[in-house]
C-alpha cells in the first residue's frame, strides 16, 4: 500500500483555506450554515452535546438522533441510488444509534494526536461493529467510505475515507497501517492542523452562529487531503 501523500506547508495551508472559502463558488458555497458542508457541524454538535451519552438512545432521543445522522448521510451523498440505504427508513438505524450510546467515554476522546496502539485498536473495533450493525448480518455491503463517515460525524475521530481522501492521501484502505500514517501526517503538520482545529469553530443550528466547539483534529486532516483528491 502506498504511503501517505506527504503534502508540503504551502499546499496544507491552501487547501485548507479553499475549503474554507468554497471549492468552486458556482458548485460550492464553502462554510456558511445553509450550506451541505455545515451538515457535518449540526450532525456532531447533535450528539456531542449530549453530556450523558446513553440519553442518546432514550425513548425520547431515538427518532431525532436517527433523524440527524439519516440527514448528514444524505447530504454527504450516502443515499445515492445505488446505495442500499435509499431503501431504508430512520427506523434502520435505531440499532446503530443504540450502539453509539454505549461507547465509553473515552473512545469519545480519540483524536489524531491520541492513536495510541489501544486508541487504534479501539477505532478498528469500532469500525467492524458499525459493518456487522449495518450489513444486518452479511446481507448488504458496506463499504468503508459508509463507515468512516459516520465515525467522522459522531465522533470526529478519523477522516471520511471517501472518493477524494482517498485520491489525496493515497490511502486505499480504512486499517491499522493507514491510521498510523494518519498520525505520522498529524506530527509533521501539528502545529498547523491544531491551531486550525482550535480556529474553525462549528455551527449552532438555531442561531446560526459559530459556537464554542472546535473542529477535531481528524475533521481537518480530513478536509486537507478531500481538497487535494478534489484537485486531481
């Protein structure tokens, strides 16, 4: 497997500001609260929030949290014809939401700068959970992209392994080698990515201002290697 693709300070920093600012103003409208990418913003702050993470499930909680991560899949281009999921309701994903209420608190901690053995050993297990939930068993294929899009939606804890990182990073497949350069990119560039995870604040959704609540550190790798796969 190749290595990751070893971005200079120059091309971090510009792709960084491009998502920012909006890839290509006719297509893209970058980072205002309307816009598709502000779906990610509304989804983490959403579960986020919640301070006792097993209310995250309640019977009182169930449908509006099946309802935020059933949106932010969709506005991120999960629910395309081809994907199994156009066929499901919220109701589909009553069980992963239950299973996300009972992470420990501490996997709801990992960031980038903490994949430690056991913290990777902890996303890897996770990720196979979240396949076995959605696959009902084996009976549909879910692909990585799937996966780590709802890991980076809830948890902020690794970047969305879609068409364009992929292309960015040169990194092909969601496992324990591709997180370790992850982190290996993360300590080159770590002054950068962290002023930028501490700079981009998310959005409220009621007010539409940004709040209190910074961007992980995965978020921004994330968005730095999706520009440059988007580049190419």
């Amino acid at each position: 497997m190749p290595e990751i693709n070893q971005l200079n300070e120059k091309i971090v920093k510009e792709n960084l500001a491009s998502f920012k600012n909006g890839l290509t103003k006719a297509k893209d409208e970058g980072r205002e609260p309307c816009a598709r990418y502000a779906s990610f913003d509304y989804c983490f702050n959403y579960f986020q929030d919640f301070k006792n993470k097993n209310e995250i499930a309640n019977s009182i909680n169930i449908e509006n949290s099946c309802l935020h991560l059933a949106f932010y899949l969709a506005s991120w281009g999960m629910l395309r014809g081809s994907s199994f999921l156009l066929q499901k309701s919220i109701k589909f994903y009553e069980p992963l939401v239950s299973y996300i209420s009972k992470k420990d608190c501490n996997f709801w901690k990992i960031d980038v700068h903490n994949y430690s053995d056991e913290n990777i050993k902890n996303l890897i297990d996770c990720y196979k959970d979240i396949e076995k939930i959605l696959s009902e068993n084996g009976k549909h294929k879910v692909s990585d992209t799937l996966i780590t899009k709802i890991m980076l939606g809830i948890f902020g804890n690794v970047p969305a392994f879609d068409a364009y990182f992929k292309k960015g990073s040169k990194l092909k497949t969601f496992n324990n080698k591709s997180l370790r350069q992850i982190l290996e990119f993360y300590n080159n560039y770590n002054k950068i990515i962290s002023k930028e995870a501490d700079n981009i604040k998310t959005f409220n959704f009621c007010n539409k201002v940004k709040i209190k609540r910074s961007y992980t550190k995965a978020k921004i790798v994330d968005m730095i290697f999706f520009i440059e796969g988007y580049k190419k």
